[in-house]
C-alpha cells in the first residue's frame, strides 16, 4: 500500500454439514422431534473476514490483524446438553472479533537481538452458570457458549 505497509484482506468460510443427532428413535419419536423443533442442527457454515497490517520502518517491525467471524455454529451448540438432558443449543451462532498486535524492535549488535511487545484477544462466551430456576427446569436448554475460532493459527 505504502513503502513501510503492506495490507491484506481476507474472507475465510467454513462450512461443516456433518449431520447431527442428539437421537436416532423411532419414527415416530423422529416425527415427534420434527414438530416441537428438537433435534434439528443446521450445517455449520461461519465466516471470518479480516485485514492484516504489516511492515517495518527502520529497525522498527509490526504486525496486526483484526478479524471478525460471523455465522451459523450449530456443530457447537449441539455440545452444549444439559446434564441429564438430551438436547443441545439450536441456535448458536458466531458473533466474535478477534485481534492480535505485535511491534517490534531490532537492536542494532552483533547478535541482532528482537524486543517485541504483543496482545493478542480473542472474543467468546462462557455461558456456563446455570441458576436454581433453569436447573429445576426439564424444559431448559442451555445457550452454547460460543468464543472466536483461532482456525489454524498459532494465536494463544
């Protein structure tokens, strides 16, 4: 983009449409399942969009990315069964930002030795506390919690 940037656009997609089943009944419980809505996982498809800032100037070095990821996670929610139930979240779905910097300095010696300061984060959810009304509830089911893909990266 310019002599100490250089800039990269990206749009990652994934889609799993292996199929999921908290149960495999009868017809009948399978129809049964089929009019209160039970038991019916849609295929996972999430996108991440994101934008890498990069370059150095002098002995000076950075690197950044932001990226955002949005979609169906219903591989996810269907994980997130009640103890003692059968069914899982229905309708999780990605909704995370994500971000990581990294400015760095070479110092100028025999060794070259690199200082670097980084953050890195990484949104998500912990949807895990249940309280005394949802847990005497049988009909409660609970939200997945659903936190940013780090995909293939070495993100930590």
């Amino acid at each position: 983009a310019m002599e100490h940037l250089s800039v990269d656009a990206y749009w990652f997609w994934v889609r799993d449409a292996r199929s999921v089943n908290d149960t495999l009944g009868t017809p009948v419980a399978e129809a049964v399942e089929f009019v209160f809505g039970l038991d019916d996982y849609e295929k996972t498809n999430f996108h991440t969009i994101g934008l890498r800032l990069y370059g150095d100037a002098g002995n000076f070095d950075y690197d950044a990315y932001l990226a955002y990821q949005f979609g169906e996670a219903d591989q996810v929610g269907s994980l997130f069964a009640p103890i003692g139930g059968t069914y899982g979240d229905q309708n999780a779905e990605y909704d995370n930002w994500g971000m990581d910097v990294e400015l760095g300095h070479l110092i100028d010696v025999k060794t070259q030795p690199r200082i670097f300061l980084g953050a890195a984060w990484l949104q998500g959810e912990d949807n895990r506390d249940v309280n005394l009304l949802d847990w005497l509830n049988p009909f409660d089911r609970p939200e997945a919690s659903v936190s940013f893909n780090r995909l293939f990266s070495t993100w930590s």
